[in-house]
C-alpha cells in the first residue's frame, strides 16, 4: 500500500491563465473528472440476454433522471453559463435515449453475450476510437461527451453513485483536470471559493461558469495535480493567474488586504446602481444586460440595467422532446417585458444549429455545424417555427418597449425574407382582432460574422439597429474555437482584424443613423469600455455583475479627449503594440 503524500510546508507559487477575476483564499478539495468505476466482465447465457437488455434501459432511463434533474440545476446559473451548461447536458440526454449508443449496447449484449457494463465499456471504447479519428473537429470534440455519458451508464447500472462535489469544506477551491457540465452545474458559491483546472480557456463552459458566478479560476500546469492535497491551503488570483500552494504569512496577508479591497470596491460599486451612465463630457451611455431566463430579471433590475440588451430565446426550446407552442412562447416573453416596467427588451431569434441541438428539433449536425444550417437560416428554412416565435414576440410587445433581432444573417435577402414573414404574421393577428404596437417593433442585424460586417453598409439600409456579437464574430473571423483548449490562447477580441470589423459596423451604423451595441463578453470587460464608446458605440449589453463597474468607467471618461488615440489605436497592426495602447486608453 502506497504511502500518503505529505502536505508541503513550504510556499508554492504557480502561474496560469487567469479565466475568471478575484481573490480566493480557501482550502484544497481535489477532484478527478476522469475517475472510472471499475466494473467487472461476466459472460451471459443466451437465456438472460434479453433481462440483461432490459436492465440497460432501466440504468439509462435513471441516468437520463439524473442528467434531468442537473438541467434543472443548470437553469439556476445565471447568464451564459445556464446556457452553456444546459446545451451539453442537452447531448447527453439525446444519448441517453434511443440514441446509437443505447441501440449498439443492446446488439453487443447479445452478440458477444456479455454483461450490460461489459457492453456499455466496450461499445463506448469503440465509439470513442471512432469519433478521435474524425477529421471533422466538433465530432471529435464529442468524444469527452461520450465518455460522460458511458460513465453514467456505468454508475447507474452498479449503483455505485459518486457526486464528486458533495460535501465540500467550507471555503473549497476545488482543483482539477477539468470539470464535467455535470459537475459545474451543481457548484454553489455559499461552499466553493474558487477553481483551478488543467484543461480549458477564456471561453471554456468552466470559464463562463465561473465568471458568472464570481468565483476567481486559473487555468494551471498539470504540476499543480501532483502537488496540491486535500486540505492543504492555497490562494486563487484570477486576475493575475497565480495560484499559490501552502501560503506564507506574508502572501496570506497581501492576498487578505487585497480580497478586503475588493470587497469595499463592491460595496462602492453598489451605490452606482441608480447613478446614470454619462461620461465627464455628457454622453449618456445605454447599460443593458444579457439574459438567458426569466428568473434573471430581479438580479440585472437590482444591478442598474436599463433593460435587455440580449434576450436568447433558446431556453424555451432546449431540454425537451417537444416544440414549444407559440402561446407558451408568448407567456414567456411577455413575463419578461412586464417584469422590465417600461425598459426595452431585445429578444434575438432562435439560435440553433452547431453544438445547439435541442432534441425537439430532430435534425443532426452537419459536416462543419459552426458553418452549416443554424440560427437565421435554420429559421428561414423552418418557416413554421419562425412564424410562431415572430406571432409570440409581436403579441408580447404590447405590454412593453420590444425589439427583434436577427441571429447570423450575412444577406440583405435574409432580412427582406424575415420582413415578408413578419408582415403575414402582422395580417394574420390583425385578422383575428389581436392588438399590436403601434409603430411595430424595431427589426435589427446581430453582426456576428465577418461577412455581415464587412457588408455593414448594406444590412444597414435594412435594418433598424445592430447589436454586435463579439464572440463569435472573433471566433469566425480567427478560425478559433474558444471552447477548444488547444487554441483557445489564440481567441483575441483584440486582434486588428476583429477591431476594425468592430469598427466598421459602428460607421455604418452611425452613417444609416441607426442605434448600434455590442452585446458580446468585450462589453462587459471595463478595460475596454473606453475603446468601444470611442468607436461610436452607445450601448452596451452584458452579465449584471459587469455592469457595476463598467459605470464606474464610463463616469470617468472624457470621450472627447479618446477619439484620436481610438484612431491610432485601429491602424496598429502589431498585435502586442496594440494591446498596449488599449490599455493607455484604459488608464
């Protein structure tokens, strides 16, 4: 038997990827996502092959319980991260149901005559093997989901049941290889101070997670797995990406006085709440917020938000078998806009398609999903669906200030084609006596793609708003994706590229006199608040914890003074010069 490790006594100092800001001070609770239950291989007569078949899709109709009620935990996080997190357990419900994986345990359990965990081993490790080879890259990526959901299986087939983040010591900074969807949908801020991983970026579901709910994260070397015990102390900068190991007095001290500080700046940052945002010069900046669901209404109102910047619509359509009927759309979206009291409400059309496959929707991904059928197209080829959310928002907007915006459009046809669709819904509720807003609601162009903004001009002359989604527009315009590990380092909103599209879009919006915002996670970074007003932008969209301090910024600016440096700013070509004139701008 192998002796314990002991705790160093000695101060250890890592350097990481700082991926969600702030100070945990706390103790070390390991976790290893990749930890297997063993199971043991048993062959099986023909007789007891069909209750061996039949003891299988009990263990994954428990599963699918379990993952069932996770999604349910999920939808208590805020922002991006219930969306992120309900996307993938969404996967690992279709795989639990009917799905190839179920159908190819039950040929093995009776061809190889095996138990159901023997079968569910084997076919996952085949599946596994096949889906790495892939050269299509987000069917390789599944291969993490497979195996999550072969574990489950397993699980509940020997009903040895682990929830690795039960039970945690109060003030835990969990360390891991990588947290599950599983596993993140089930943190709770009351016991988890902070997260260190080994895998993810910027952008990765753990990332989003922990920014949402403020918990400090780094992304560390492998190093600190070998290093870091159960119980031992350590410190979380997520500013700077430092983690450190057994603390000395001195280090506990800088990082307390350091963590007091944030505090108090919270506690200031509190009394902006009712302080409207206007620069020292006196333009008045619109502050909105980015939601995913209904219940967020309370925390962004508390927050100062001067309405819904972003409204993603999916939440209605994901973790279910079936469509949502267009008054069930109805009563949710006009939930929102009357709880917003008079403050407007931007609602952005279905975004499906890539790794968002509801499994009502019945469609498979094709052989590039981040290029294929999704968002506005998706719509436009499933007129029915585009016809009911349209009906929805259009009935909805009575009750309240609603605007209508368009996901992924990259043509003017799109638009005129949404405008034709929205006037038959306009003449079929007149028909049946429904009262509508007069005038109807704004129609507007998300600029996500490159395409779109470089085509700014024209969309423009269609459109009655912009609202610019960073995140993917800088993914698109890189080539990265900024939920893969391997290049995640390369996702830059900052490179030249991204900034002059960005910019662009701001022209032609200001040229067509039409209101333009940036609502993806670059509005809610105050480091760049400076940047993006200087670019001609008004309005900005982001998580309700953003919002605090990108008022403070605003408060002390002087646009004026900042336009010529945004202009030297957009003409760098030197990636790294550039970052260093943006942060001369930041102050």
């Amino acid at each position: 038997m192998k002796s314990k490790k002991p705790k160093s006594q000695h101060e250890q100092v890592f350097t990481g990827m700082a991926v969600g800001a702030g100070v945990a001070i706390g103790v070390v609770y390991r976790h290893d996502s990749r930890s297997n239950v063993h199971i043991r291989e048993q062959a099986i007569s023909a007789a007891k092959v069909r209750s061996e078949q039949h003891r299988l899709l009990e263990a994954a109709a428990r599963a699918s319980g379990e993952v069932q009620k996770l999604q349910g935990e999920a939808k208590r996080l805020p922002g991006a991260a219930g969306e992120e997190i309900g996307y993938l357990l969404d996967a690992y419900q279709q795989m639990l149901s009917g799905s190839r994986l179920i159908r190819g345990v039950q040929k093995r359990i009776a061809t190889d005559q095996v138990n159901a965990e023997a079968a569910v081993m084997r076919e996952i490790g085949l599946m596994v093997e096949a889906f790495a080879a892939m050269e299509n890259r987000y069917l390789a990526a599944r291969v993490d989901d497979i195996r999550e959901v072969g574990r489950r299986l397993v699980e509940s087939l020997t009903g040895k049941k682990t929830r690795a983040l039960a039970n945690l010591p109060k003030n835990a900074v969990i360390v891991a290889d990588e947290l599950s969807p599983a596993d993140t949908a089930t943190l709770d801020p009351a016991h988890v101070a902070g997260l260190v991983t080994l895998v993810g970026g910027v952008e990765s579901h753990t990332a989003i997670v922990a920014r949402s709910l403020g918990l400090p994260a780094v992304v560390a070397d492998d190093v600190i797995l070998d290093e870091a015990q159960n119980g031992q102390a350590i410190i979380v900068d997520g500013a700077t990406g430092t983690v450190i190991l057994s603390p000395s007095p001195k280090s506990l001290a800088t990082y307390r006085k350091r963590k007091a500080e944030i505090l108090r700046e919270q506690k200031s940052l509190r009394k902006l709440t009712a302080v409207p945002a206007v620069t020292k010069d006196g333009v008045a900046i619109k502050l909105m917020a980015n939601i995913e669901l209904p219940s967020e209404i309370e925390s962004i109102l508390d927050a100062g938000a001067e309405g819904v910047g972003l409204f993603r619509s999916e939440f209605m359509f994901m973790n279910r078998k079936d469509l949502p009927s267009e008054e069930e759309q109805y009563k949710n979206i006009s939930d929102v806009v009357r709880q917003m009291q008079g403050k407007p409400v931007t609602i952005r059309t279905l975004d499906v398609g890539a790794d968002k496959l509801g499994a009502a929707f019945d469609m498979k991904p094709g052989p590039n999903p981040a290029l294929g059928l999704r968002a506005i197209r998706f719509s436009l080829r499933r007129k029915k669906l585009l016809l009911a959310q349209l009906s929805a928002i259009l009935r909805a907007s009575v009750h309240g200030p609603v605007r209508i915006l368009l996901p992924m459009v990259s043509t003017v046809d799109e638009i005129r084609e949404v405008k034709k669709i929205m006037g038959r819904v306009v003449s079929r509720l007149k028909r049946r006596g429904v009262k509508l807003p007069d005038p109807l609601p704004p129609l507007g162009v998300m600029i996500d793609i490159p395409g779109a903004a470089l085509a700014a001009d024209a969309l423009a002359a269609e459109s009655d708003f912009f609202a610019i989604g960073t995140n993917d527009l800088t993914q698109y315009t890189l080539a990265i994706d900024r939920t893969d590990e391997q290049v995640a380092y390369l996702y830059n909103p900052l490179h030249p590229a991204v900034l002059r599209l960005i910019q662009f879009s701001a022209e032609a919006a200001a040229a067509a006199r039409i209101p333009v915002s940036v609502c993806g996670e670059i509005a809610g970074d105050h480091r760049l608040t400076a940047l993006l007003l200087g670019f001609g932008i008004s309005e900005l969209s982001m998580s309700a914890a953003s919002l605090p301090r990108v008022k403070k910024r605003i408060l002390a600016l002087n646009l004026s003074a900042i336009s010529g440096r945004v202009r030297r700013i957009t003409s760098e070509s030197d990636p790294r010069r550039l970052k260093d004139l943006v942060a001369e701008l930041s102050g």
